[in-house]
C-alpha cells in the first residue's frame, strides 16, 4: 500500500453528513409507492392472556379499511422468529410467533395487522377491533420467574429458557481454603437501545414477476432475507431487501422482528404496496429491550489483593421469548465478567429466564454493560475491605501484554472458546489516570465541599468485535475511472461510507473523491454479513483489501496485454496506468474489470480501555453532576480519529443516560410504565458537557490485514460501574454503598436517606 495516500488514520469529515445536513437523506419513511396502503399492528393490551375471539366486523366497516390479518390468514405451519445468534433446538419452543395465537404473552404483542388509505384509518380500525382475552397471572419479577407458580411457556414447565455455564480452572477448590472472599449482589435495569429514528417498512410483491422487494432493511439484510423467503415460501433469490439511511442501531434496529414478515406477507396478500411506520409508543413497548440482570457474586483473594477466583451466578429477564440475539447478553455476562483481569478460577451460572415482558435483546454492549458493573463495583468493596489502594488493586490483576494471546472462560452449551487478540491494558490505564489527574483529585475523594459530596473512580474493560464467518466486497472499474464498491456491511450511523472510502482508496492508491461505497442491500453481492458485533472495519475493509489486491492485478494484466510488456514494467498511479516509455492510459479505459474479495474470520478482536469520573452528589436532591470524565481505549490500528472519537463519545453518553436516566418500569399487571419520553428519559446535548476521550493505537490486531479492532460499543461499557464506584467513593461517609441502578436523583436521595436510618437505628 502506497504510504503517500494516507488516508486510513486522518481525520476526514464523515462524507455522507452532507446530504444528511441538507435533509436529502432518505430515510424508509421518505418512501413511498403509488397506491400504497398503510398498516397499523393492533398489540395485545394485557401482559398475559387465553384469546378467546377477535371481532373485526366493526373495524372492517369503516371507510377506507381495506382488509385486516389474523392468525387464522397466516400459513401453517406457523411463522416463528428465528434465533440468529446461537441458536439451539431445545430454544424452538420459545420462538415467537409473528401474530399471537392462543395466547399473548405481553403488552404490545402483534395481534392483528389493519390495512386502510391511510395511517389515520388504520388506527381507528385497530381500535375498533373487539378482543376477548382471559386474563392470565403475569409473571413480572425475576422472583416470579424462579418461582415457576406462573408460566408464561406451560408447556416447558419452567420459566428457565437454559442456562449457561462459564468456567476455567477449580473455582470451587479455591474457594474452600481462600484467605478472603466476599460475596454480593448486584442489579442493573432494564433499558434499551432507543434509536432517533423508529423502525419502518414499505414492502413490494410483483405477482408477474414472483418477486418481494422491501425497503427498509438494516444491519443484517442478508440473514433477515434468508429467514423471509423461508417464512414466506419463496426462493431467496426472489426476494431483496433494500437499505435505507438509518437513524441508529444500536443492536436493536435492523434484527428480525414480527413486522419484518407481516408487512411483506400483508403485501402479497393484498396486492398492493404496504407501508408500516412505527410511532414512538409502539417503539418503546414493542422493539427488543435490554439489560435487566443481576446476579450474586463472590470473590476469592490473597490478602496482597491477587485476585484467585470468582463464582455465582446471573438472572437475565429476556422478556416473553427468546428474540434473534436475545441470548448473546445472557451469554457475555458470564463469559466476560474477568474483563481484562486475570482471574484463574472461574464458575459462573447465567439463568435466562421468562417474565411477561416485551423480549429482549442486544443493545451496545450487550452483557458487558451489566458485568462491568458486576465486576467493577465488587472491586471497589474488595478494596475497601482490604485496606488496598483501587488503582493499584486493578493494575495488579490486569492481564500483561506477555500474557497475549489470553483464553477466558469456557462457556456451554453452544460451546465456545474465545481468547484476546493482543493489548497493553496497563498503559491504557496509565493514559487514563494521567489524562484525569488521578493523583491531585484523589485529594478531595470523599470531601464535602460547597454542599455537595465528590468521588472519583476507575474502571478497565475489553470490547469484543469482528464476529464471522466472513464478509464480502466487489470493485468494479467505471468509465469515468471512478470505482464502485459493493460491501456486505450495513450502515447504521456509524460513518460507514467515509471510512470505507478511506480504506478502499488507500489499497488502490487513488483519491478518496472517486471511490463510492454502495452497502447492505441483498442487490448488490450474492452473499453478505451486516453490521453487528463492531465488525464492519475488521471484515468488510479486509474482504475490500483482498478486492483491492485483485482488481490491481486485473489492471496490471491488462495493460500489459495492452502495452506488450511484462507486468513488472506497469504501474499505477490515481487515474493513470503506465507502461515502458511513459506510455499510458487512462483508470477509465479499463472500465468493466471488477474482482471480488471475501474475508474469513473466527477469531474475535478486543479493543480496551479504562475510564474515570468525578462526580458531586447532592445530598438534598440526590442529584449527580459529572465534574469531569475521561475515557481511553486502544482500538487497534485506527482508520479515522474523528469518527472514532464520535463513536466512543456517543457510546459513552448512552452508558451515562442508561446509568442515570433510562429505565423501562412495569407494574405488578405487567403493564409497561414507559410508553413516551415523559417516562423513558433520555439524555441530551447539555447533560453531559465534561467528557474526554482519548484515543491509542499502541496494539494492532494480529488476525486481519488492518490491524484494526472493532470499537463502536466500547464507550458504554465501563460507565455503569464506573459512575456507581464514583457515586460510592463520594457517599461513603454517609454510608452508602450503591448495589443497584440506576442512579436517578430519587433512587440517590433514598439511598442517602435509607444509610441515615440506618446509622440512627445503630
């Protein structure tokens, strides 16, 4: 690769931003089809019931309905969601059906789907639509769950979807002669990945042709086409699913759901283009959530601080049934609890379990989130307990860069091994506590100062990214010497286009205005993976290098045909190709040649970092004010400090608004509580104005030809444990020891208050 291109490591501003800027974005909601209908989904109003009849007479009355789908128009056998991640036989049962049948199993299931002129119509037919549901007991708690008094899967006998089993070395063992342990339990909500845009769908079904087209497609187009044509008895090659601009994913937006089949299947049954826009209640009840786990840990050290094994086991709540990715988090949250710590005794029990709740699965940082708080906050009370400094503590048991490559724990059933690529973890941390002044603001850790409380903390963590198998690209030559490249990877608002025409520009030694990157749509390649996992960079820029290697070979050959010369007397330079004598000839001349690349991938990257906070706490109100936050993480090699930065910053704020301010609540009916942004809070550009972040490149991968590491989830996964370790530090002479979140100004206010009662009893 031509060094004097230098595009992979600048700073150039995200390309696609300006038609963004400029409202020419297209968004699925932008598009629209002559004669199209509009559909509205009827949701099940009770948590947990027998359906007992659906009337539709009335709502098909009304003007402008054009027909209403129950389960009773739906092929048999029944369309289910299939588990992309991990799927396993014993799990069939729980896959859920596109339109509840018999029963629902939480508010917002899809019951019916209406058809009218317009959105307007379609609501008030869904509304009309008479339902006789036999209420059921709703299971709500993880208590309940456990409980198996009430079974949101009778037939299973069991609230308990599987379990899942991290281990590595004799935890058990260690833990009956360990000089010190400590055992505790810890909570983190549920919340989700809220994306600025809802999800949407126009669907298209030519009967001449037997063909399906449906727009609105995101990070996964090629499985999501596979599981429709499957559901929807087609050929895949008649079916293509089209991507749109994105408004954010985020793990949630793009993944299979019931719509994702009725609205193409409401196509082909009427004959008409069908269009569905998710309105923001329907988005908070109905689109997977997420988190929503505790645990009961305990920990084995030396008195030195060196930590010898952990134990215990995980409840993770996935709602009603088990979604496309819904067992990933479950998984992460055992297999990941050491982090990037060297803990040699592991035995660790994750439980996924049903609750009458809407279906979860992967938000940013799925399972990582909740272990880092786990893990992190058990360090603190360690470290209290031992009279040990938490800095030195967690530089003791950071895993060396000698060490690399590092396997952690096993984990069955699905087994899987997995083991770090490389990393510096020590210096990550150093960066950080430099950048934070660690030394001077450990001077007022604990102090009251001005009427409010200040603590600081430290936490580390690893992000993995660049699942497989593989992921592909296409080149092809244009006229005008420009190039066109087709990529399996979706964009998501993650600047997709810009860093991929940094890096295909750089392999083929042109300028960055003449290459264009086409992605995700099951039109352009004949096989491709999407954007999950923060695998976009690692699998798609590589299978784009190897593209890039064979396009240049084709050139080569070519104009030495041309030239009558060897191979070795051409070269090529942006739009020339050259041979003996300074003869040359345009990049355009050549138009038409196009080669392909794949690249293959099972091992993962891990990207890592560490973070600190100074906060202030109110003891008053309870409010929390981020003095200062400062976050590191090294990625590898880094294709575009700039919206690397956006996707650290941003990742972080989320962490901090799930932290703070996110939580979707229920009551004991199984009724959800937070329906609109009144309830769901979310947080905003002035929330949180004192963040730093800094970036390394210290440690490339050694297993794709970048040397990159996934980094899009990274920002969010230290901040949970790291603000409650903050929240505590500052609160600890009132007695506070935070074991649950979030931490909003009431849960802060009634923790100082519950310590002061406390101490009064006393």
């Amino acid at each position: 690769m031509r060094t004097t291109n230098r595009l992979i490591g600048s700073a150039i501003k995200r390309t696609e931003d300006l038609r963004f800027v400029r409202g020419r974005g297209q968004y699925i909601d932008d598009v629209r089809r002559e004669g199209q209908l509009y559909a509205c989904i009827l949701r099940s109003p009770v948590a947990h019931g027998r359906i007992l009849a659906i009337d539709t007479a009335r709502a098909l009355s009304l003007p402008g309905v054009h027909s209403i789908i129950t389960a009773a128009d739906l092929p048999r056998p029944f369309p289910t969601v299939n588990i992309r991640l991990q799927p396993m036989p014993s799990l069939v049962p729980f896959h859920q059906p596109v339109l509840a049948y018999e029963k629902v199993r939480y508010v917002g299931e899809p019951i019916a789907v209406v058809l009218a002129s317009s959105p307007g119509r379609a609501e008030d037919a869904a509304a009309a639509i008479g339902l006789d549901i036999e209420a059921l007991t709703p299971v709500t708690t993880r208590a309940e769950s456990c409980a198996d008094q009430a079974l949101v899967h009778e037939g299973h006998g069991s609230n308990l979807a599987v379990k899942y089993t991290a281990f590595f070395g004799d935890a058990d063992a260690v833990f009956r002669t360990a000089p010190y342990t400590r055992r505790e339990k810890f909570r983190v909500h549920r919340h989700a990945a809220v994306p600025m845009e809802p999800r949407g769908l126009l669907a298209e079904w030519d009967a001449k042709a037997g063909r399906l087209t449906v727009n609105g497609a995101a990070k996964v187009a090629f499985f999501n086409r596979r599981m429709l044509a499957e559901k929807m008895g087609l050929p895949e090659s008649a079916v293509d699913l089209i991507e749109n601009d994105v408004g954010g994913g985020f793990g949630a937006r793009g993944e299979f759901y019931p719509e994702d089949f009725l609205i193409p299947f409401a196509a082909r049954h009427t004959g008409r283009p069908v269009k569905w826009t998710e309105d923001r209640r329907e988005n908070l009840m109905a689109t997977q959530h997420a988190r929503d786990a505790d645990c009961e840990i305990e920990i084995a050290c030396a008195r030195d601080g060196t930590i010898l094994a952990l134990r215990g086991n995980a409840w993770c709540d996935v709602g009603a049934y088990i979604r496309t990715n819904g067992l990933v988090a479950p998984r992460n949250v055992v297999q990941f609890m050491s982090g990037p710590y060297r803990i040699p005794n592991i035995h660790l029990e994750s439980h996924v379990q049903f609750t009458n709740k809407t279906p979860s699965g992967t938000y940013r940082g799925p399972g990582r989130y909740e272990t880092d708080f786990f893990r992190e906050r058990m360090f603190d009370l360690v470290c209290a307990d031992l009279k040990l400094d938490r800095v030195e503590f967690r530089r003791r048991n950071l895993v060396t860069k000698s060490e690399m490559p590092y396997h952690i724990a096993h984990i069955t059933p699905f087994e899987a091994d997995t083991e770090y690529d490389s990393g510096n973890y020590a210096s990550a941390l150093q960066r950080c506590l430099t950048e934070f002044d660690w030394k001077k603001k450990s001077e007022i850790d604990g102090r009251f100062i001005g009427g409010r409380h200040h603590g600081i903390a430290v936490g580390c963590f690893i992000e993995g990214g660049a699942a497989g198998p593989k992921e592909n690209a296409r080149m092809t030559i244009e006229p005008d010497g420009s190039i066109t490249i087709h990529v399996g990877s979706s964009a998501i608002g993650q600047g997709l286009e810009t860093v991929f025409a940094q890096i295909a520009a750089d392999a083929l030694e042109v300028t960055f205005d003449r290459v264009r990157i086409l992605h995700g749509s099951t039109t352009l390649l004949n096989e491709g993976y999407g954007s999950y996992h923060s695998r976009a960079v690692v699998m798609g820029g590589s299978a784009m290098l190897l593209a890039a290697e064979k396009l240049r070979e084709q050139i080569r050959d070519a104009a030495a045909a041309r030239f009558g010369c060897s191979v070795a007397e051409i070269t090529l330079d942006d739009d020339k190709v050259t041979g003996p004598g300074g003869k040359s000839v345009k990049l355009g001349d050549f138009a038409g040649l196009s080669a392909e690349g794949s690249f293959a991938n099972h091992h993962h990257t891990y990207s890592y970092g560490a973070h600190a906070a100074h906060v202030a706490v109110d003891p008053n109100t309870g409010h929390i004010e981020i003095l200062d936050y400062v976050a590191t993480e090294d990625v590898g090699r880094i294709m575009n400090p700039a919206t690397l930065r956006g996707q650290v910053l941003g990742a972080l704020v989320q962490g901090l608004g799930g932290t703070f301010l996110e939580r979707f609540a229920y009551d004991a009916n199984g009724q959800p509580l937070s329906t609109t942004f009144a309830d769901y809070l979310m947080p905003t550009a002035p929330d949180f104005p004192n963040i730093r972040v800094f970036l390394m490149e210290e440690e490339p991968s050694p297993i794709n030809p970048l040397g990159a590491k996934g980094a899009g989830e990274g920002g969010i996964i230290p901040v949970g444990g790291v603000i409650s370790n903050a929240v505590s530090s500052a609160l600890k002479p009132l007695g506070v020891s935070v074991h649950d979140l979030p931490l909003s100004p009431s849960n802060v206010w009634q923790l100082i208050h519950a310590a002061a009662h406390a101490h009064a009893a006393e």
